[in-house]
C-alpha cells in the first residue's frame, strides 16, 4: 500500500512551520547529542516531519545507541519504516513511502511497560495509526529498556551505528518526548480538506525532551545553532557536515518544488542537495529530469544556476514527457522549451530552442537572443525563467537581464508555447554532462541579494516578475 500523498498549502490551525533542515546523504549530514544523564528509558515520543529525496534505499531518520550490536533506530528499508532496537523489537511497516513531493508526519510512541504487547509501540502516519506490519516482533520482555533517553548517542538524520545509511531529504518540527507515549493528535490535526496538518505540542518534554525547530544557521552546539532545542531545556543538538544552506523554508506547510527522482535516466543522472542540485554525465545522450510539480495555470517564476555549463538546457516541458534533452518528443506530440548553450555551437546561433512534433515529424526552431544574446552559458551563470501558463508563454533572462528584451511583467518579446504543451507543465534540467542548481525559491546555493514573490515566499538572485510566483503549495493554493 502505498501512502496518500500530503502536501498542504495553508495551515487551518493557524500554525506554520518556518524551516526544515536539508540532509544530503553524501555528506554524511547529522545532528548528534549525548545526554548527560539518563532519562526515562522506557517511555518516550518521536514526531517528525519528513520530505524523502531518494527512495528504495536504506535510510536513518533517527538513532540512539553505544554501539552497532546496542542501537534504536528509525528508518526507511527501501520504501517502509522499520523500526527497531537491537535485540529488542522490529516493527516494519507494509505502507510504502514513495512519493518525493510529499511531506510524512511520523510519529513514533513508544511505553515497554503496557501490558497488552501491541499497545508498546505505537506508530502513526499522517495522523492514522498503523495497524498493518510486515514484521512486527517485540523479543524483550514488558518494561524492556531502550537506547533512547539514556546517556548515550543521540543522532538525527543519520545511524552514528551504521556510517552506511544516511538520510537523504528534510526534516521539520522534530519533537523528542522524554517519558511520555504521546498520540499523533498531540502534533497534529486533520484540516477541512481533511489533511493531516502540524499543530504546536504544549505537552511537557522531560528530562531528554528536545524540539529542533532548524530556525538557526550557526554550527555551534548552542542556542545559535542548526540544532538549537527550543523546548525550554536547552539541550542543543551538535551539527555533523551541515551548512547554513541547509535550513530551507521548505516545510510541511509550504512545500517548494524539486527535482523528482522519478524518471531517471539509469546511470547518467544525480540528483543531490535536497533534490535541487542535478549531475548528469553525458552516458545517456541528453538526460534530464522533471519537477515535482508541474502547473497547468498560473504565472511562475524560477532560477537555475549552471555550475558545469558543458552542455546545458534549462527550462519546461510536459509532465508526461520522457525528461530528455536530445531535441526530441514522445509519441503524443508533447516538447519541451529550454534555454540552451552549447561550446560546440556557433557563438551566434540560438540561445532559445524549442523541440516540439508537427505532422508526425520533429520540427525545431530557435530565437534569437536579441543584444542579450550570449556566446555560451558560462559557469556560474543564473538563468531565470518567467512561466506563463495563462497565455501559453514562456521567458528566460540570463543573470538579471530577460533575452530578446522581454518583459514577463508586460507580455513584451514572449516565447510562444506549442499548443499541445497546455497541459501540467514542470520545471526542467538536461544536459550531455553538466550540472544545475535549481533555485525555486529554497536555493542550495548562496544568495548575494535575496528577492521574495509578491507574497513574500521565495529567496531567489533576482527580482521575481510583477505577477510571477514561486513553485510553492502556498501559491499553488492562491494561483493554481
């Protein structure tokens, strides 16, 4: 069974969560404690938001232990939640967790001195407990003690244990409960749309009890810090390979567009930091990859950076496109639009490309740049794009400057669409060997200015178009 898909664009509760924090999982990223003194070891509360960026895959989101024969941990095994202590239980989910746009609420509750052995772990998804297990064993006896809360290795995101399986994707509102088997209830509420929504716990955290909020940038083990604890107990967590980047405003309550790991190219795509930041190599002749959103109306605006310009292409294409680059399309006639530079083109040929089918056959056509054309798409350079999914229009800008001297704002020098492309349209990255930092409004890259939309959602280079928004649940709600 695979889980409903959660994406929540406003928050009925009136609460918002401002900030996740980004784990790229080759960086090895964490954050780490260890307790001073040992808590209640056999009672305690894990609720966390996550965001997955790479499926069927062995992950930690959570661990606590002295050593790898000793460990507690809460992870994905391919697509389930296994959770587990050594020697003590497992329970593993037959729900699957596949869907990289979604953001999960799990909630992990857990008190060794029930009685009834199905009442000592409690796992719920999205505010629903669960009920169905692939494996779900409980070899310790009642009142078994577990690593958590005890004076030993603490670590989020990551299985200090196991180097081998770190999590790849973001974590907000991240609630330890110290002595307590809290229900989802307490972290959470189903809205009108009955979707499962975060609400603010205002239950006691205990001894051990922490609430990582990642409102911070700093990478100190205090109050400034990326693991700031902010429940009142000052346990601050330690960050592990983490930078200022890493916070994002991408939450559960505005979810932001990525990369989609769906649809790869085997072998010649990798996708990285948060899903923003894609690597091809130029083994699959032209690959690429969608967004994991993808609009059908609207006015949107993005930024992608072009840290390997090799052979790059970035702009739209179809959702139900194969995500290629190599100047073709699929049977039903669907194209892709993209600003394009390539070292092996002629300085003066095109700076804008289309691929679209006409009569059964490929035809292609460029625009010129006008007087901002540019030879080619150098290293470091921003290129904006202006998506007008209510005019079938599209605009690129090269570092500050729209080419052909366009104005998205007016309408002014606009790209047409091929008609056929009015269908849900994402956000697209391709290259013959290169790589793209994709910026929909929580950029993996640094910053110099920082521009939000008009509703105040976004951190991009540059200035977003009068009308234009960011790629964002918020906004997609308003405009979508």
């Amino acid at each position: 069974m695979v889980v409903p898909t959660i994406m929540p664009a406003n928050s009925v509760s009136g609460y918002e969560v401002e900030n996740s924090l980004r784990f790229n999982d080759a960086d090895s990223a964490e954050l780490t404690r260890t307790p001073g003194s040992e808590g209640d070891k056999q009672k305690h509360t894990i609720s966390m938001w996550v965001k997955r960026c790479t499926i069927a895959s062995n992950q930690a989101l959570f661990s606590a232990g002295p050593n790898d024969s000793n460990v507690y941990s809460i992870r994905f095994i391919s697509d389930s939640l296994y959770i587990s202590q050594s020697s003590g239980f497992v329970k593993d989910t037959n729900r699957l967790f596949r869907d990289p746009s979604a953001w999960y609420h799990i909630v992990v509750a857990i008190d060794s001195t029930q009685s009834t052995l199905n009442d000592r772990i409690k796992v719920y998804i999205n505010g629903v407990l669960e009920t169905s297990f692939a494996e779900n064993t409980f070899d310790g006896n009642q009142n078994l003690n577990t690593q958590v809360n005890d004076d030993v290795l603490h670590a989020v995101g990551y299985d200090s244990m196991n180097n081998a399986v770190p999590f790849d994707g973001y974590i907000a509102e991240f609630n330890l409960i110290d002595g307590a088997q809290k229900a989802a209830s307490d972290f959470g509420k189903f809205d009108n749309n009955n979707e499962w929504i975060p609400i603010k716990y205002s239950g006691s955290y205990g001894t051990n009890g922490v609430f990582l909020e990642f409102k911070q940038t700093g990478t100190g083990t205090n109050a400034s810090g990326m693991g700031a604890d902010t429940s009142g107990n000052d346990l601050h967590y330690a960050p592990v390979n983490l930078v200022a980047l890493d916070v994002t405003t991408d939450t559960c309550t505005n979810n932001f567009c990525t990369f989609s790991p769906l649809q790869l190219t085997t072998g010649a795509v990798v996708l990285s930091e948060g899903n923003t930041l894609i690597t091809m190599d130029g083994s699959a002749n032209y690959s690429g990859q969608h967004g994991t959103i993808g609009v059908s109306n609207g006015k949107w605006y993005w930024e992608m950076k072009a840290l390997d310009s090799s052979v790059v292409m970035i702009g739209a294409l179809t959702m139900n496109t194969s995500p290629r680059g190599d100047n073709t399309s699929d049977s039903s006639g669907n194209g892709m639009y993209y600003y394009y530079a390539n070292t092996h083109y002629q300085s003066n040929e095109t700076t804008i490309r289309k691929s679209d089918a006409g009569n059964g056959s490929l035809g292609n056509s460029a625009v010129s740049g006008g007087s901002n054309a540019v030879d080619n798409l150098a290293d470091d350079d921003i290129v904006q794009i202006a998506l007008d999914m209510d005019n079938n229009k599209i605009y690129f800008g090269l570092n500050g400057t729209f080419v052909n001297s366009s104005n998205p704002a007016d309408g002014t020098n606009s790209f047409t669409l091929h008609t056929l492309l009015i269908n849900p349209v994402s956000p697209y990255a391709g290259a013959d060997g290169g790589q793209v930092s994709a910026n929909f409004g929580q950029p993996s890259f640094a910053i110099s200015s920082g521009n939000a939309d008009a509703n105040g959602h976004g951190n991009f280079e540059y200035a977003v178009p009068s009308g234009y928004f960011a790629l964002c649940t918020k906004n997609l709600a308003e405009f979508g």
